[in-house]
C-alpha cells in the first residue's frame, strides 16, 4: 500500500509550509466564511474550499491524511462534539492521543481561535460539530494550551517577568 500524499495542489503548500504552533481549520459545510455570516471570519485567514457537494470530502476523510502528511501536536474540537458527534471526536482523539485533544466552548472560544489560523479548509462535511483546528508541532515539548487561546500570552508572560525581576 503507498503512502497517503496531498495532491491538491494548495493544501500541500499549506501543509509544508506550517511551523510550530501554526494552526489551520478543518470545517464542516456550515461554517460561513463571508463577511456577512453570523460569526465572521477575519479576512487576513486563508480560504481553501476542497468541498465538491454535499458530503465531500467530509472532514473525517481529510483529517487523518492531513495529520498523516503533516506534522501536527495536537486539536481543538468543541465541548459540543462528545455529545453532538462522538465518533468524530474518537477520531481526533486516535491521532492526536488522549493528552493532545483540547476541548473549548463552541462560542466564543473556539470561533475566536479560528481567526488565528493561518488557513480554513472548507470541506462539503454536512456532520454536526464535525470543526477541528489542528496545530503544527514537531517533537518537543507541547505548547500550552493558555499560549494557544489567549492572543495577549505574550504581553501576559512579559509583565508576569518583569514582576518578577
């Protein structure tokens, strides 16, 4: 059996190009991406749509290849995917491993993290909290999950040290 390779075009780039701490969005059908949805998406973040109709890809199909071909720590999925599609959150939790699955409240929490992605992936996946954000990462000691979700950690960090000094 070969090895999965992306061979869409711009995913690959994407892929390749990801550093450490580096997050994209894997979203599902639903997730807006124009100025005029509900919860809009900074412009400065990369649109990819891979949706060909309804139901593909779907993000179960794409996540372990992008996982598989990159090189990712750990995800972000919502409170909401236990209850609302736990096979779903089997799957993240099976390649990112028990430590390496974070959970967030699905507002605002986990829409303001998308806007800190460096891409959204827009697939045709019409499953219910079917969203994963993947983080890049190699190995070494994981980031912290309070550096990933608090855009002020450094500033925080800084004054946490000069206090200290």
């Amino acid at each position: 059996m070969s090895k999965n390779r992306l061979l869409h075009e711009r995913l690959a780039a994407l892929v390749s190009t990801l550093r450490h701490g580096e997050m994209i969005f894997i979203a599902d059908a639903g997730s807006g991406t124009s100025s005029a949805s509900l919860v809009p998406l900074n412009p400065d973040v990369e649109i990819i749509d891979v949706a060909i109709h309804t139901g593909c890809p779907t993000v179960d199909q794409l996540l372990p290849v992008l996982w598989e071909v990159g090189d990712f720590e750990a995800a972000f999925v919502t409170e909401n995917m236990r209850q609302a599609n736990p096979s779903m959150r089997e799957l993240v939790q099976g390649l990112t491993g028990p430590d390496h699955i974070h959970e967030l409240r699905y507002l605002p929490e986990f829409y303001d993290l998308r806007n800190r992605c460096k891409a959204f992936i827009q697939t045709g996946d019409y499953g219910v909290h079917s969203n994963v954000i993947l983080v890049a990462g190699y190995p070494s000691p994981p980031i912290p999950v309070e550096w990933m979700t608090n855009p002020n950690w450094f500033e925080e960090l800084r004054k946490t040290q000069s206090k200290k000094d």
